[in-house]
C-alpha cells in the first residue's frame, strides 16, 4: 500500500501584482492510509495552500506531490475537500446540494442517492433532505459539507478550519461526529485548524508549520486512545501535548 500522500520539498510561490508571494518552502509530509494529520501553524503561513496543492489545484515551484502513489498535475480525483465556509448553494436543498458533487463527476445518480441517504444518517441530519441551507444551523451546514466532501467515496479528505465559525461547544460536538465518523470510514484526514486542543483531539499527528513561507516547525505524535471524549481533554497526556504545541506556536508568534 503507498503512502496516502507524500509531499516533497514543496515550494509554492503565488505570482501578484504586487509581485511574487512566497507561500511555503520546503515542506515534506507523508501520511500513511487512514491516517489523522492535524496542521497548525499562524494566520497566513500557508496552510490552505499546503490544502489546495494537495486537492491539486495549485502547482508546486518546486518538490512532488503524491496521492496514492500518483503523481499530482491537476485536480486530484481522489479527495474530498471541506471547505472553511460551508459553500453551499442557497437554491439548492440538502439533498441536491450534496448530489452536486454527482453531477459534477458524472457519477451513477440512483447510485449515488444511497449513498447520499447513509451519509445524512452517519452525520445526524435525516429529516432535512429536502430543507434549504437557510433553514439550517452553521453546524448542520458543515455536516452537509462534510457529506457533500465523502459522497464520491475518495480516500482522502482535506478539511479547512470546517468547525472555524461555529461556538465553542458546537465545536466540540462536531470534533465528537467527525472522530465517529472518521473511526466509521477510516479516510485519511488532513484538518486545519487555529484551535492545539481540536488539533490534539482528533488527530494522529500535529503538524506545526511556521510563519510564511510555512516550513514544518515540527510533528507531534498524539498516542491517546480512541474513542476519544470530552474527558481526554482533561487527562494529564492531553494537556502536556497541548502545552507543548502551545510553546512551540508562541516561539514563532502568535496564532492569529
Ligand atoms: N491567490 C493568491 N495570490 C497571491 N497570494 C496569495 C494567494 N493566496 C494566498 N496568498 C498568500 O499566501 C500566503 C498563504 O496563504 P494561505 O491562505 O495558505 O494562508 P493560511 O495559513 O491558510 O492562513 P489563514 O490561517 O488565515 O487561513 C498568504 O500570505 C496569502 O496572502
Ligand atoms: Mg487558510
């Protein structure tokens, strides 16, 4: 089995009116399949463009990006993507907002309809198949996201900031459903977040990348046992490794 994805000495370079923007340097990464990856790092380090390099979608300066083995030029079939706002289209209902990603691909519909009608189960939102996002809480619509990102089953999942505007124990709840959902499809997740203890909660590893250009500052190896709950928040391992990160982060300046 190869890796999930393997990135190389990356090296993005946003070209701007204002002239060059140097965006990440030398930034290696492997995941193994299934893996957790969480990714801190300052406001404008380069996280969401460590994201969309990986979906594809920008091309590196210099390094090799990987999914499965394949090498990346374009946008990469294989991932699903939350996005930080949950992008969904107002006209559309919930049901048809996560088929978009059907038609889009041209996938089997009748199909694909089944599998639309599990995922809304596994996220805890049936009853609203046919609701508008306006009728619909900011953590209903990110659950939507979030079936929208799996409905064509890829192995890999990136997450920007998803849980980002949501309150704080929404939040949590949510870090409770994606942990459930992540121990039920076992994808591989690579997750931004400005939050250490989301980031410690949900994930394998932290990644901590540094001020722009954003290198790797560091990886943290989150061994605590799952499920997780709100409890292992409190445990002395979790609350060392938060500590650490949080030093870590503050050598560099401050999150955001
Ligand atoms: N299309 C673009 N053109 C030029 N510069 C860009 C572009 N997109 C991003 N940048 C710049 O690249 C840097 C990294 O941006 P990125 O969005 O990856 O940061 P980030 O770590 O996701 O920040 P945040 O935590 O605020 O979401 C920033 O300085 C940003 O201004
Ligand atoms: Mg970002």
């Amino acid at each position: 089995m190869p890796s999930a994805f393997e990135i190389k000495g990356l090296r993005i370079v946003y070209s701007s009116k204002q002239g060059p923007v140097h965006a990440l340097e030398g930034v290696s990464l492997q995941a193994e399949d299934g893996e957790f990856i969480s990714v801190l790092g300052p406001s404008g380090c380069g996280k969401s463009t460590l994201m969309k390099a990986l979906a594809g979608l920008l091309p590196p300066r210099r390094g090799s990006i990987r999914v499965y083995g394949e090498a990346v030029s374009g946008p990469t079939p294989g991932v699903g993507i939350v996005f930080q706002n949950a992008v969904l289209m107002n006209w559309r209902t919930v049901l048809d907002n996560i088929m978009l990603q059907v038609e889009v691909r041209r996938l089997d519909r009748r199909a694909h309809l089944v599998r639309a009608r599990d995922l809304i189960r596994l996220v805890g939102i049936e009853g609203f198949e046919h609701h508008y996002p306006f009728q619909l809480s900011g953590g209903m619509q990110q659950r939507v996201s979030i079936c929208r990102a799996l409905i064509h089953d890829p192995p890999l999942l990136l997450m920007d900031e998803p849980f980002g505007a949501l309150d704080a124990l929404t939040r949590e709840m949510m870090n409770l459903e994606l942990q459930r959902i992540w121990l039920d499809r076992r994808k591989t997740v690579l997750f931004i977040t400005h939050s250490i203890s989301e980031a410690v909660f949900l994930a394998d590893r932290v990644v901590v990348l540094s001020r722009r250009p954003g290198q790797v500052r560091a990886v943290a190896r989150v061994g605590l046992p799952r499920p997780r709950d709100l409890a292992t928040m409190e445990s002395p391992e979790f609350v060392k490794i938060v500590g650490e990160l949080r030093r870590e982060l503050q050598a560099h300046g401050p999150l955001e």
